[in-house]
C-alpha cells in the first residue's frame, strides 16, 4: 500500500527554475503532480522531470493571460479526487500536508482554505502582515467545484451547498525584492486594465474606486496596528506594505474608463 498522498498538487510555470526545486521537494509524498507550463527555455522541465512531475503545455506561451483557464486545463488532465493548488515559489509545511492527508481519509465534499505566509529573504518567516490570514480556496474535492473563474486572482467556483473549512498550516512563499515585487505586479495591474477596459463607470466606481479604497483603508488601519503595538513576532517590512497601498492607488487608476480608453 503506497503512503503518498492521493491528491493532485497543480503547479503553474514559466522559467521558474530558481524556485521550483524547493516547491516540488515540498510535495514529493503527492501521488500527483501536475506542472502546467507555458514552454520554459530555463531548468524548469527538467527539475519537474527529475520529480516525476507530469508536464501539461498551456494553451499559451510565456507569461499567463488568463489564469482560470490554465487552472481549468490542470483540472480537466486531474487523475485525482483532491486537488491541491500550489504556487511555483512556495513551499508547503508538512503540518498542512497532514491536514489534507485528514481530509482526504474523511473524504467529504468539501473546499478548504489554504493560509498563506511570506518568508523573508533571511528566512524568517513573517507573523504579522495587512493582508493576513491571507486565505485561498487551494484545497478541495473536484465534485465541490464547478470550475475555476476570474482571469486574475482567480478562484474556484463553488458548487451549490459546498462546506468551507480552514486547513491547519500554511504554505510559504518568499518575498523578494522590490523589484521583482514590482515587476510582477505591473503585469497584474496590465491583465486588470485589459480585463476592465469597455465595462464603463458603474463597474469601475464598484468593483474599482469603492471596493480598492475601502480594502486599503481597511489594510492601512491594520499596519497602523501592527507598528504601532509593541509585539514579538516578526513583521512586514514597511516597504512592502507601503508598495501594497501604491498598488491599490495605481489599480484605481490604469482602469479609470477616462484612462482606460481603446
């Protein structure tokens, strides 16, 4: 009797040689890993040859357009009842593992949240965050689900009635630097200002000006909170909060239907 995990760990990439490694050693006990890859010139085929990885070519080259329907082809080549979404530069802790081995052996249709915290470049891993508990629907039975929807920050559409739980855990992530902060949220704020573009006023005063504002308020509050009360733990650098909130500002901005235009 095999004691690897039955779930199919999805991994999406693109030249993610530098972090890969690290990512699929975490999930080497998964029965299945999916690693769909919009054609990598760098090491990356070959980390995931080297751990049995099964390669799915997107549908695109380089970098993804549209999320969903990356997450959507990995879903559709599945082999598994569980199915665990990982990103391609983070790291999951063997106490979420045993979570979903929990899980599984339950084997309730259900979606869990997955927790998700950042790790520093000296390896600390950070305590206290605005954006925590920081929580994603990356864990769920594959009859829990309909599809995956939203080309950007996307997610798993629940089926009717579906039970929601927390895993124990968390997966890891690191950081960077503000560059590469930087460069990957530019190309975030470039797929949000095509995905608005022609949804006029009432979309962007909603789902724009009045939800960002109010996120970032709220996320403001809370990094005055966590610097200005003396706590042991290790917190978010300021400069990467402060990047957050100028994010929130310039998302506002790219997808004005003043700016935004044809």
């Amino acid at each position: 009797m095999s004691d690897l995990i039955p779930i199919s760990v999805h991994i999406l990439t693109y030249n993610s040689g530098e972090t890969l490694e690290n990512t699929l050693m975490s999930i080497k006990d998964c029965e299945e890993i999916l690693v769909i890859d919009g054609d990598s010139t760098d090491n990356t085929l070959d980390i995931a040859s080297k751990y049995n990885a099964k390669v799915i070519s997107q549908e695109t080259t380089g970098k993804i357009t549209d999320f969903s329907s990356v997450r959507n082809l990995a879903l559709a080549n599945a082999s598994k009842d569980w199915i665990f979404a990982l990103d391609s530069d983070e790291v999951a802790t063997e106490e979420i593992l045993e979570s979903m081995k929990e899980a599984v052996i339950k084997n309730e249709i259900a979606a869990f949240y997955v927790i998700r915290k950042y790790v520093l470049n000296d390896g600390r891993v950070v305590d206290f965050a605005s954006t925590y508990p920081n929580k994603r629907l990356y864990f769920f039975n594959k009859k829990a689900i309909n599809k995956w929807i939203k080309p950007v920050h996307e997610r798993p559409e629940l089926c009717e009635s579906v039970p929601v739980y927390d895993l124990e855990g968390a997966c890891l992530a690191p950081l960077g630097n503000n560059e590469d902060y930087w460069r990957k949220n530019n190309r975030y704020l470039k797929l949000e200002r095509q995905k608005s573009k022609n949804k006029g006023w009432k979309h962007w005063l909603v789902s724009r000006l009045f939800h960002t504002t109010r996120s970032r308020s709220i996320a403001l509050i809370r990094i005055m909170i966590i610097w200005g009360i003396p706590r042991k733990g290790v917190r978010l650098p300021l400069r990467y909060e402060i990047a957050r909130l100028i994010y929130g500002l310039k998302l506002i901005y790219v997808t004005c239907p003043l700016v935004n235009k044809k």
